[in-house]
C-alpha cells in the first residue's frame, strides 16, 4: 500500500510485514476515523493484520461510530507510553512524530442538521467524507450531505433490483480496479466511481452487479445492501 507521508511530501509504501500498526492522533474528527476505517479495511483485504490505536478523547458518547461502520478501536491507555505505531493519522500538523504520518484535515459544515432532518443516516455522511480525496480539505454542507445521500440511495435501489436477478459470479476486473485505486494512496473517489461504472455497463449481468457491489462494500461499508427484501 501507498501512503502520502506528510515528512516527505510525496506517497511511499507502507513499512512491510504481517501486521500493520496504526495511531489516531488526539483531536482527530469524524472524517479522520472514517478515513482510518477504510484503511484497515483495505489493509485486511490485501491480507494484513491491522491494529488500531486511539487516545480516550476519540471515543466519547456523542460518537458513535457504529452508525458510521467504523470498527472498533483499540483505546490507549493515558498512563502507559504508548506502543510505536507504523502509521501516525492526524486532523492538524501539530504533529510530533518521527514515523510516516497522514493528515486528514477535520470536515467542516452543517451537515449535523441536514442528517437530523434526514432520519440520521450516517453512512450518507461517510460516503460524503470518502467522495473527496482525504488530503483536501472537506466542506461538508447540508447539500453536499443530501447529494451524497440521494447517490446511496440509487446504489441501494439498484442492489435491491439485482437481488432478483439469477446469481453471477463478480466481475473481477472492476473489484480489481477499486481495489487497487484504495491501495494506492486511498483514492476513495476512484473507487467509488467503480461503483457507477459497474451500474452503467449493459455488458455485466445484473448477478454479477450485484455480487461486485457486495464485494466492494465490504471495503467502503456503505451499507449497499440496505435495502433488498424492502
């Protein structure tokens, strides 16, 4: 995997190994642990153990963090040093580390309440946050929320759809391609836009469609399957 190290200035791999150890940095936002997400996700799927770390201030009771399918993270313990950690993400350059580490700058915006108006669908924000590429900043306005929502809907109209058609293995020539845009350097925008290139192409059977999708989400945790048998 390829990550843009912030000491550099450019993406370079991943120290090597079975397992991969990853810290969140205190005052890290939602888009942060999102973010962090993915990557573990796309870690376990290229074979790798990732382990995460965050400090006691990231989980606190107003985050709930399932809603954002974001697994659980390890939580640092304040009175023990902590371990070394291969990857070092952040939401500030306020960063003391001689490790490769990431910047994710903190969202901003009133999606807050376009997601209360909108029933709390909290993966339309994490699809909002993955849309845009994780080093830019991110002005996550009530608009932006609903776009993003209206596409997760599409998406899962069309799962539904599929669902009735007869099964087909996936295609794996576009799960290759989001997948490999993930590994380098964590192009959610591209693999993403997999997804639109799978629902557009009459050559795939909907069974194919359907199964590449459900493959795929379980790297993006979209909730793409939300809503057959409605």
């Amino acid at each position: 995997m390829r990550l843009y190290d912030q000491r550099t200035g450019q993406a370079q791999e991943l120290p090597p190994g079975r397992v991969l150890r990853i810290q969140l940095l205190e005052g890290a936002g939602h888009r942060a642990l999102v973010v962090t997400d993915l990557l573990r996700r796309t870690g376990e799927r290229a074979g790798r153990e990732v382990h995460v770390a965050c400090s006691p201030d990231l989980v606190v009771d107003d985050r709930d963090l399932t809603d954002y399918n974001v697994q659980p993270f390890e939580v640092l313990d304040w009175d023990a040093p902590p371990p070394r950690a291969d990857l070092y993400i952040a939401s500030s350059t306020d960063v003391d580390v001689d490790a490769h580490w990431m910047l994710v700058p903190q969202e901003s915006g009133d999606w807050r309440t376009a997601m209360a108006d909108a029933g709390m669908d909290a993966l339309a924000a994490r699809l909002a946050m993955l849309e845009v590429p994780y080093r830019d900043p991110l002005e996550l306005t009530a608009a932006r929320y609903m776009t993003a929502a209206g596409r997760l809907d599409a998406w899962r109209s069309l799962v539904a759809g599929w669902a009735r058609s007869p099964g087909r293995p996936m295609d794996r020539e576009y799960a290759r391609k989001a997948e490999q845009a993930l590994t380098d350097d964590l192009d959610g925008p591209s693999a993403l836009a997999v997804l639109d290139e799978i629902a557009a192409d009459p050559d795939v059977p909907p069974g194919a469609k359907l199964e590449t999708f459900i493959h795929l989400d379980l790297t993006l945790a979209l909730g793409l399957v939300a809503a057959i048998g409605t």
